[in-house]
C-alpha cells in the first residue's frame, strides 16, 4: 500500500517507520508538510496519492494549548478537515488520531469506543472537534484512533520528553518525588501501538469509526513511576500526592484509562502496560 505518513520524527510516527515491512510510506517532515498550511497539505496529498494517510501529528502540549487555543484548533480540529476532504475527494482511507481527553473521567471505569465524550479543557475539546470533523468530512473514509499516556524511543519532544524519560531524569537530581496517584491511565508504548496500527489498516475488515488502541490494564500515574523504578532498580523516595485532577489550574480527567473492543473483535490487542514498560526501559536504557 501507498502511505501518507504525518509526523514521521515524532513517536508513534517513528515506530510506524521502523516496523513497516510492507508498504511504501511517504514521510515528509515538517518543513515539507506543514499542517498550518491547507494549501500545501492538500497539494502533497494530491501528489503522493497515498492509499492511506496516517496523521500522527498533533498539537498537544495540554497547558500551552489553553494559550495557544487558536493554533491547537487549528491543528487538532481544521487540518484534520483538509486532511478528511482531500481523502474523501481521493477515495483515501485518513487514519487520525486522538485522546482519552476527550472524556471527563466520571465513568471511574475504562472508556469504551462509543461512550460519550466531555472534555473538561482546550485541548480535549480541539480532539473531539477533531473527531467530529473527520467524521462528518469523510464519514466513510475517517478513522480515529484514541490512545492514552504514549512513550516511544523517540522521546516526545513537545512535550519535554515523555512521562517514562522525565521519572528516570528526575531520579538523577532528587532523593524524593512526588507523583499523582489519582490519575488512572492506560500507558501506552509506541512500538506496540504502531504494530496494532499497522495491523488495523491491513485488515480487509477495517470500517471508518473510532478505535480505541492502547496496552492493556490500567494504572495510575504513581504505580506506573513505582513500576519504572523497579524495573530500574532506582531507589528513591517516592510519594503518592492526589491533586484532584489539578494541574495548574486545568482540569485532567481521573479516570481515562481506555477499553480496545472494536480492535480486539479483529485480533489486534495490545500487550499489557506492565510488559510494555519492561520492554521499554530494556530497550532505550
Ligand atoms: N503523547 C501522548 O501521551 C499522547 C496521548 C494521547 C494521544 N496522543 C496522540 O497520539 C498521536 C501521536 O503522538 P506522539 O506522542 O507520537 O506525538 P509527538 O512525539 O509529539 O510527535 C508529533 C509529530 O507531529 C509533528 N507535527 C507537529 N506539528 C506539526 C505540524 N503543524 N505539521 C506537521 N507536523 C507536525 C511533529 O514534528 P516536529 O518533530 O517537527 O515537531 C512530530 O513529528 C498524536 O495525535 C497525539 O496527540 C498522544
């Protein structure tokens, strides 16, 4: 197949890249596709004329999309629609992804693909308006992805690096830590996310709709620290603290972990976080 890779340096992106035997991906960087540009996104569409575009970028530094909201929407929500429209327009399958930020975390037991949506700041709102318009652009050709807590070799670098490398550079300069306990997550790695996606889009029973691919389990943000410096065997003082949901002033929802049930049906499951995050730390460090 032909692929329109999006965000090729980041993540996910990365691991799609590495563990794609099959296809023929055309990854551009950035300064080739920005996604600010409508024009330009839609001109390189055109021109590659992918069977699939996978769109794993994304603008999610949760607090600074609170001020940047403008260019948050504009990533999250409007270049998903130029990417929906020029897909729809090429008969081209859009793989986009989203966020356990779309829910409010209420439901205190894991999400399913068609539970109801209410994002509680900026950034959850510019995903479902992501959602939303990916599937009334291109209803039969949009597919969303919804993942949760990602690390990958690559590091994440809008956000400062991800949650696992930031734990493990911490404990380097602190004796004692505290880390929020009231958050539960589904982390997930990279490498088993972009195997599931590469899976999902070669199976002939793939339909448009929501997915929902994350490493199976949940935990919170402390058992999931607890866990990385065991496997590290890092001592240190490591303190539960509940924030409530609270950091800086925005909302976080307290329960996101996500539930895989329409993936799962086809045979694409995840392993489970406390495997992945082994894996992880055997492989970077
Ligand atoms: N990370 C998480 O914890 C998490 C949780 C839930 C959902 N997700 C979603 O999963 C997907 C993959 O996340 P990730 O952690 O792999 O992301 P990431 O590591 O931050 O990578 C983002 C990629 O998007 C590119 N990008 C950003 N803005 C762009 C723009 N305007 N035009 C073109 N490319 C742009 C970046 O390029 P540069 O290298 O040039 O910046 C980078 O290659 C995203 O949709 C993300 O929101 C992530």
């Amino acid at each position: 197949m032909k692929i329109l890779l999006i965000g090729k340096t980041g993540q996910l992106g990365s691991d799609i890249l590495k563990n794609n035997t099959k296809h023929d991906i055309f990854a551009p960087d950035r300064n080739e596709l920005d996604l600010s540009n409508s024009i330009a996104t839609s001109d390189i569409v055109k021109k590659v004329k992918p069977e699939v575009v996978i769109n794993t970028a994304a603008f999610h530094n949760v607090l600074l999309c609170e001020k940047e909201y403008a260019q948050a929407f504009r990533i999250n929500c409007l270049a998903v629609r130029d990417l929906a429209c020029i897909c729809k327009e090429m008969g081209s399958w859009l793989v986009t992804f989203s966020s356990d930020y779309v829910f409010n975390g209420k439901k205190m037991s894991a999400y399913l693909e068609d539970d109801t949506p209410s994002p509680l700041q900026i950034y959850g709102i510019t995903r479902l308006a992501g959602e939303y318009i990916a599937s009334s652009t291109a209803p039969e050709n949009a597919i969303v992805i919804r993942t949760c807590g990602l690390y990958g070799v690559s590091g994440g670098k809008s956000k400062g690096g991800n949650f696992v490398d930031q734990r493990i550079k911490d404990a380097k300069i602190n004796q004692r830590i505290e880390i929020s306990c009231e958050q539960i997550v589904s982390p997930t790695y990279t490498e088993d996310l972009s195997l599931a996606v590469l899976k999902l889009i070669e199976n002939p029973k793939m339909e448009c709709g929501i997915y929902h691919l994350v490493n199976e389990g949940a935990c919170s943000w402390y058992d999931f620290t607890k866990a990385i410096y065991e496997i590290m065997g890092i001592e240190i003082e490591l303190t539960a603290v509940n924030r409530h949901g609270l950091d800086n002033g925005i909302r976080r929802p307290l329960y996101s972990a996500l539930a895989n049930t329409k993936a799962k049906r086809m045979g694409i499951v995840l392993p489970h976080w406390e495997d992945a995050i082994k894996r992880y730390l055997q492989e970077k460090y």
